[in-house]
C-alpha cells in the first residue's frame, strides 16, 4: 500500500471542521502520512514563554486537512485506522494559560477571580527511554515520564452547513481529548458532506484523562492513518456519535456540557451499538453494559466536554463491528510498519 | 490478629450516616468481618419480582454500622483497609427500576415521559469459575461474568450535625458506588464527629463505571476489614473528601452535580495530596497530573454523582502517603487471609 | 386572633432542618411572632468586619423553631401564611465572602484561583423612607434601595429520617433564598416527619433574583405567620416540593443542581399542579404553562441551587387552590394588621 | 426616516448565523420592516399536523437576513432597536415535537424513555382583542392570552470564522429566546465580521420565560428596526455578550450549559457593565447588583440554555449607557410609529 505524504504549510492550517477548502481528495483505502503542528501553532517553545504573550489566539489547534473521501456522501460512515503516531519534534509544550481549563474559572463558567499564573512546562522527549521529562516550576523535581501518543482532535464537517472551531467537539467528532484516539484504534465518524471532509492535529505525547489544565504534553505529531469509507452506513447503524474500536474494545464518545449529558450521550450510543451487534433489547443492553462499560472522562475543559463510555469485547459474546472492517485494517496496517 | 464477626439483623440495619446510635465499639487496630445485606434489603430473590411490587424505599441500601470507634475526634483521619469481600449469597440481583437511573428521567432531573419498564435481573454465582451470569429477558443471552466485588457504600457521620440518607455520596464518603472501593484498597475519610462512627454495605458482585441503570450486581457482602486511626491528620494535610490507596494508586473521590464538580473536587483533592506528598507548588502538581491522571466515572445516578481521579504511584516519585500506613495494613491483612 | 410571641435565646437558634427538639408546639390556626436573628448570627456590625474573622461558621443562617403543629403527620400539607415581616434592627449586613457565592469559585466548583477579597458591607435602614443604604468600598457611591423584606429560609424537617444543614434548599424547602417568600405569601410544604417541625429564618431587607454574591441584605427580621394544616392533602394533590400562593400567583420552587434540574422540578410541579387544579392532561398544562409562565432564578449560592416558576392566577380560570385557603388567610390576617 | 422593506423569499431563508450571503446592505440609521417566517416555516397550519410529519428539520428556525451593515468591523458594536413587531398572520402553532423541550429527554439529555407524544396546538389571533386562544386538547378548556409579541432569535455572524445554527444562542446573540426582546428595546451585539451580517426572526405571539416545552406561539412576524452602529465600542466597553436596554432597565443575556454557566456570563457581563458606567470596583458591582438584579430565564430548551440577569435603572444613579443612544433612537422610533 502507497502512504501519501502531507505536511501543510502554517497558512494551510485548518481552524474549523466544514468552512475550509479540501486540501487533497483522498480515495478510500488510502493511507496518509500527516503532519500537524501542536495546539499552540509552535508558538511555545520555552518555560518562559507564555501563552499570553506568544500564542496567537486566532491561530489555536491547528488542524491538518480537511480532506476530501471520494464517494463519501451524507450518511455513510468514515473510518480512519490510526496505524501510527510518531513525535515530531523532540520537546512537546504544555501550560496554564489564564481563563483556560478544569480548575479555574474561563469565558463560558464566568468568575470574578483573578486568573491562574500564566505558565509554561516543556517536555524534553527522550527517544532512546520513549519518555518525556517534567520539570517543575517551584521545586527541583524532574521526573520521566512514559510517552503514549494520541490526537486530540479528528473530525469531520458538521451538519447542517455549521462551521465549528477545531476547539470544540461535538457529534462531528472534533476536539475530544481522549487518549483512546491513539495507533490501533479505528474511529467512526457519520458524514454529514458529500466528501465527508475530515481533519486531524492537536497532537499529545501523552495526556491524563480530563486534560485537567487544559493542555496536553502537546507536540508536533506525524500520524498514519488509512482511509476506508462504509457506503449507507446509516441504515446499518451507523454512528451519531464517534465511535472508537480497537483490538480490545468498543468505544463511544460524547461531548456536552454538562459532564453528564456528555456520559449519557456516550452511554445510549454504546448501548445502540452493543444493542445492535448482539441484537440485545435496549433494556438488556442497558443492563448488561451497567456491569460491564468503563467510563473514563476525556476532557473537562473543552466548550463540550467529552465523556468516554467502552467494554471489552473478551466479555461479550464474538460478533465483528461493521463487517469486521477493524481486523481488516489491522492487517492492512501491519504492512506498513 | 482477632476478627471481630458482625452480623447485624434486619432491624439493626442503618439508612442514613450519622443519627443511628452505635452497633458495637472498636479499638483502632481492630479486624471486622462484616456482613451486609443487599441494596434492596434482600426484597428481590426472582427475576419476576418487580421493585415496584417488592422493594420498601424506606429500606434501601442498608448499612452495617454505625461502629464507634474509640479515640476518633473531629478532624482526626479514619482509615479502612478492605481485606477481602466474599459474595454471602450464591445471587446478586439487579433493577431497572422507574424513574431511577442514568438514562432515565428522575424524580431531580424531572420529566412527563412515562418511566422505563420495571424489570428486575437475577446474576446466579458460579463460585467455581468465580463468575456472574446476566440473562437477557427479550432473547437468549446468557454470558458469565467475572465477579469483581466491591463496596457502593463506606462512610463516616456527616459534620454539621447532619444526617445524610444511605443514598447519597459526600464529603463523608456514603453511596461513592466506584468499584474502586474493592478488596487491597486503603480508604481514608477525615472524622467529623466523636468515634467516627462509620458504617458500610452495598455489596457489588461487579459493576461497571457510572452504575449506568442505577444498580449494580447487588448481593449480600461479608467484609473484612481493618479499622485505624490517625491522629490529628488534619494538620498533617488529611482528606477534605475521600481518599483511596492500593498497592498502585492514589485515588480521591468528588460527589457533587453537576458530575463536572465532582470531578472538580476529587483532581483538587489530588492535587492537593499529591502536592504535599511531594512538595510541589499547586500549579506543578496540577501541570503534572493533568499528563498522568485517570478519570473513571463512579456514579451517574445517585443524588450527587461520584467522580474518581487517580494516579499510579510508580509513576511518581516514592513517597508514602501518611507514614506508609497502607503498606502496614497489607502485611497486617496478610495474616489474616 | 392571639399572637404568639417568640424571640429565641442564641443557644436555641437552630442550624438543621431535623435533629432539633421542639421549641414549641402550636396548634393549625395559630398566629405566630418570630423573631429570627441574621444569617451571620450577628457577627458582622460594621463594614470593617470581615466574615473569616468575626463568622462563626458552625453559626450561620439561625433558625427560629422548630414548631411542632398539634395533629401535622406525614401526607399533610403545611400552610404558612406570612402576615408580616418587618426588619427587627436598624441596618442589615451583606458579605462577599471567600469561596462562596455565584461569581467565584466554591468548595464544590473547586478551582485553584485565590479567594476574592473578604469584603462586607452595612446597610442602614431608613424607616421612614423604607430604604436600606449601599454605600461602595471602592468609590463614593452611596445608595438608596427600597426595602422589600422576606425570608430566606422556610422549611419542615426532612423525609427518611435526614436532618439537614439550614444552608441547604430541597424538597423540604430551607434556604431557598427566593423573594416569592414575602408578606401576602402563603406556603405549603409537605410534612415529612410527625408535628411537620417547621422553623424559619434569614431575613433579607431585600435580595435580588440570584442571590449573586452569596448574601443579601442580611438582617434580623420579625415575622407574624398564621400556621394551618390541610389533612390527608398528599391524596388531594398535596406538594411534592414546596408551593407558595400569593393575590396574584400561584408559585413553585425546585432545588437541586445543575440550574436546570431546580428548574424541571419547579416547572413540573406547576404543570401537577396547574394540571390537577383545572382538570388538564399533562400535554395540554405543559403547553399553556409553557406560554405563560414567569421563571425567575431564587439562588444559585447555596448547595443546591433553587429555581421559580410562577404562573399568574388571572391568566387561568377561575379556581381556588386548596378549597381557597390563600384567601381565607389573607382575611384572618387582616384582622392582625 | 425611510423604512426599506424586506420579505424574503422561501429560498432566501437563512439557517444560519455565518456562512450566508448577506441579503442587503443597509446604512447605520436604516429603519428596516421585516417579515419573517415562523419556526416551523409554516408548515404546522392546523392542530392535526404532526411535527414529525410537517416538519423538515432542515428548514427550522428561519431567519431573516443577514444584512451588511455599511462600515462595522470588528469590535465595534451593532445597535438594533426595535420599534414594532405586528404579527403577520392569524395565528401562531406550538408544538410538543418528540425529544424536543425542557421536561423531556434530548438528544443530548440522551435517555431510554419513549417520547412525549407528538402534539400541535394552534392558537387563533384575535386582533381586536389583541389575544391569542389557547385550546386544550384533552379535555374542553379555550383560553384567551394576551399577545405579547418578541423575537426569540436574533444576532450576528460568530467570530473566529464559525458558522452556526439559528437553533443556537451564543456570544453572538441567535436563538436566546427571551420576552425582552419586544418592541422598545435596544439590543447590543459584539460585531465579529466585516459587515456585522445580523439576521433575525423566530416571531412568538406571547412565550413564558423558559419556553419550558421548547416552542412558544409561533408566527410569522413583520418587525421594524433601527439599526445604528458604535464605532470601536471595544475600547469603551463594547458588549462581550449581547445587552439590551429598555426604557426601565439594563439586560444581560448569557447562553451556555449548565443554566448556572448562563446565569454566571449574564450576571458578570451586567457587572461588568454597571460598573463601567458608574465607575464601580468590581466587587461594589458585585455586591450593589446582588441586591437589585431580577433573573428571569429566557430558555432551558436549546442547545445553549439563555438566561437573563436585568436591573432597573430607576435604583441606579442617572448615566446613560453608550451616550445616550437608546434614547436617541427611542425617539426617532416615535417618528415611524
């Protein structure tokens, strides 16, 4: 399989899913090698920068794309295999900037109180350990931590005709913060555009469920994805919502706010899809996922937050999602490793 | 080490946290074997009794408890190690009951819609694989289950004079309903009232994260554990909400709605934690577990949510919580399995 | 009409709803004048007092009470009706105090930021010009304010054996913090616990909608209340949360978090209500209603936050809630004026 | 003062905030009359149409627009005053659409529970008695309302490129649905793109506060509107969230989840605002506003919840907001009427 390489320049960057011109048309079955620059358009680069003074507001979560799937149209489901995630650079940036993420107050829940010290952390990555080292602000600790990469954001365009900032997720996918989006995993996102057009970026070294100050170890990310597309997907169950499948589990995402909307978003979809896989009464589904879904909190920082609901599939009976288009890839990716 | 056996009768069973006289005095050092009876007061034995026929909503969820424990004064730090929890039934039971769960309408999130159909599940345990069966009502499911048991409610009286329903988490712990709450876990809860007076039940035979329809695997619970005192831990940084310690993990548990807040308040307690343990300012310690923190939901349905944040301890340096007393009660525990 | 005269010592004020011997038993029919201390328990007499010094947080918000009505057993209904209200001191005090209020940070939205500035204002009162004064810190502003007295807090004790702080709002009413609980109102709560035990307190010389910072014009206030009690009312459509009737209106409160939920539960119970009162199907009151009803926020401080929904009566036909009993006491009271 | 008419043509609808062509473009101090259609782009015309049925998702909420106003850029700030709203048909339609409305499961309150049944009520106008009639369905009860025209959706295109639906109120204005927006009142709108591109409609011939079942009476409107422009109001205290004054008040509009985040935004923003005026310290603002602000909600229904936080501006001292331009405009409105 042919990888196609793609690294935008800085004015090609995406900031909204829908609204932006297709960078490239892709066919199904295609593999991409994609570059995005960090969430702060490289705009931090030491622990005395600060996000105030050097990051572009207008210019947040950059994302590479979109791209155009031939023959995608409303109702069909996307799937991206992400094959591989690799860092980019050798340091990923985080910080606490004023008014943004989980413990302080922002725009949207509005205070009085002056905003946290706006600061800023680099992670030096070691390649040779796969780590990337903290260095505290206020203290001498230093410490190493394991590298586990992921995307933050992956969508598609919205519904009807919305153009929405690449910091928000929603249906659409977008900016859902979950590790879970990482190598081996499979994501399914609706079409919503004829060409589906889908972006990708916000890449994390690595990233604690929540993203609790907002910011991931965020780093430049060469990710490889391969495209496939299921034609009429809807009337087979497609997802509303995203969904994720890896090896070892089926996952639903869900953004909103409250944080529960987005968990209960999460949990009905899995509830369809488990539903329907196993051709279960929602009522039993519903019962049977209640003891045994997992439900780890992707953000709380975003406009939406998202919410995370899986089950391992070794505890339900064997029955392949869509066709079983996930080992599919699976092989298909091992040919490119 | 003596175990001290408790098995409390029907009328012995308490409802609420704090205005229950005490069952019985311990010494902190003490080993309890306790039994609890099921959530539903044992009122659902086939999967043909509905809750709406059978369960007494003024006897749900009762606790074994309360025990006083000598020398505990406000501000002091409780501490429950969990030596082992062993089904004392060969069923657990669970419930889609009206108006009561996470994908429901409820009495506090109040809608017109007609409530889900009643219906009530019996999980048969197979000690022999060590399993729980689900028996799907509309087809013909049948799938075994690992028994992972756990305890929904652990607790302390409220302060503030309050007496708070079986039902619902707080600062002082209650119906958490995180499956954190398991065998080889530490639980810390800072004393509000003189002995303590903690109490526990709400056995789970397994249940998944968010408790989605509301019950869990619920099955009468023999508990061991290990009662221990710290004394003025209040100025030595103890918990303002719970905390849990495993061989891996620091845990803390927020209960609050909207489920955001709960999340909230548990990464603040982590924060705060983990920043006294480790001398580090509050926006390192927040930096640094927003890269490595987890964040499983416990509960979505009671009448404030629970929120777990956790963080595995190797991945910090070594220093351990309160004088290490979670390694001490593992070997004490060791000498009693 | 006798009036019976209360003015409690400050060992009697009481802090929970529950848990509270009585401080009186009184009769249905009985008028009542209760004296009630302010929310700070007096602590704070000048505007150089600041709450983290003088506030007494085991004090706060007294209650006046609790009453035990002859004959009250749980299914009743309790009728407060409030003949007058008139401020017991001649200046109120109002506070923005740390981590409490609508505009910061709370223990329970627990964030990192620091605390806003411990700051309190005095408010004297003008009786002949019926105005209470703001006087800013921070400028030269000083400002005249109509005086528009009411109780904060109106509550019985709470169902399943809970007793519950007085800064809390629920089912059983307590801090609700609305301006609906004014001279001309009738209440009805429902009684929980044998003899309703009601209390009252935290008289506010006027509040806004919202309660914003946390407190409102705090001040000792003497309420003249006729007590009634309508039997076995829970059959004839009793509250399930607590109703208020004026000449004008016909109100309900819910309290919960979020928001939304305080809402849905004071909008819902006015569509029970409006519903059974006119012989509607619940569709049809939940479309007028949606057409005519006014939704003004009570708090959105307190532990749970309250929400109005209120419909005026000359909007409806013509029909007397609970056999006209508003009336009645609007006639009984005059005769006390 | 010219008055241009516009009546847009069913395929000139917009459905958009952002992303449309504008339709006009008009001179800051055009009068404009508009017709717009209503919420269901008429096609509920009788209490047998089902909203499943008539309802094309795709063309709900139209508005009317978006007009380029001649030399606003960003930051300054559009200036709509409203000088009449007449209702252009008569009769207005209201609906119970499945999973649509604020005391039913959505799909973003995502449960289980069947929906509410599909329901369409038609309210007849009455123009010499200016009431519209309200008929039950269940059982024989007609009822007269008072018309009380308003318009529930009104804004500008989004900053940072973004697209959205009419159906969404954000910091750009749209779908806020609140009564305050009627005749007499000035609305003050953040301008995020050349041209300002500000549309409106959703006519209701009366709405309560919350528009609790999630539609209000209905119907095609015809409004007149001045519009005028501030230049660079960002440096003078340009709104951040959309204002409106009336004759007797200042009003604050705030959207988000949770209702307590809409609240929060509408109060800060009114702090903000009244403290500039007067030259208040935050915290004086804070503490004056808690006294004297009313916070009637404007809807817990669409994908942001609105809620309103006003102030009479008879408590305040004398300083007209932006020099005095609702007054001035009030007056050149009395010359069309």
């Amino acid at each position: 399989m042919d990888v196609v390489e793609v690294i935008p320049s800085p004015d090609q960057y995406a900031f909204t899913f829908g609204g932006v011109a297709p960078l490239r048309t892709v066919r199904p079955g295609t593999a991409l090698r994609l570059w995005s620059d960090d969430a702060f358009s490289g705009a931090l680069t030491s622990a005395t920068d600060l996000s105030g003074d050097k990051v572009d507001l207008s210019r947040v979560n950059p994302q590479t794309g979109p791209f155009h799937v031939e023959g995608a149209e409303p109702g069909d489901t996307l799937v991206l295999h992400f094959v591989a995630m690799e860092p980019a650079r050798d340091w990923g940036a985080s910080a606490v900037m004023p008014f943004f993420g989980g413990l302080t107050s922002t725009e949207r829940t509005a205070m009085l109180q002056e905003p946290l010290a706006d600061t800023t952390w680099i992670y030096e990555l070691d390649r040779a350990r796969n780590t990337v080292e903290f260095v505290a602000h206020h203290s001498d600790l230093r410490l190493a931590l394991p590298v586990a990469p992921m995307l933050g954001t992956v969508g598609v365009a919205p519904a009807g005709g919305e153009v929405r900032s690449s910091l928000v997720p929603d249906a659409f996918g977008g900016n859902m913060d979950t590790p879970q989006m990482r190598p081996g995993t499979t994501c399914y996102l609706r079409v919503n555009v004829p060409g589906a057009l889908f972006s990708l970026g916000d890449g994390h070294y690595r990233q604690g469920e929540g993203e609790a100050c907002g910011t991931a170890v965020e780093g430049a990310m060469t990710t490889t994805v391969v495209v496939e597309l299921l034609k009429g997907a809807d009337s087979l169950g497609g997802p509303a919502w995203p969904r994720l499948e890896d090896d070892a589990s089926l996952v639903t995402v869900g953004s909103s706010r409250p944080l529960e909307d987005a968990w209960r978003i999460a949990q009905r979809e899995l509830v369809r899809w488990v539903g329907e896989l196993h051709g279960l009464h929602p009522l039993d589904a519903y019962q049977l996922l209640s003891q045994v879904t997992e439900a780890p909190i992707a953000n709380v920082v975003d406009v939406n937050y998202s919410s995370v609901v899986k089950v391992r599939t070794d505890l339900l009976p064997h029955a392949p999602a869509y066709g079983g288009v996930h080992a599919e890839l699976r092989a298909r990716a091992a040919t490119l490793l």
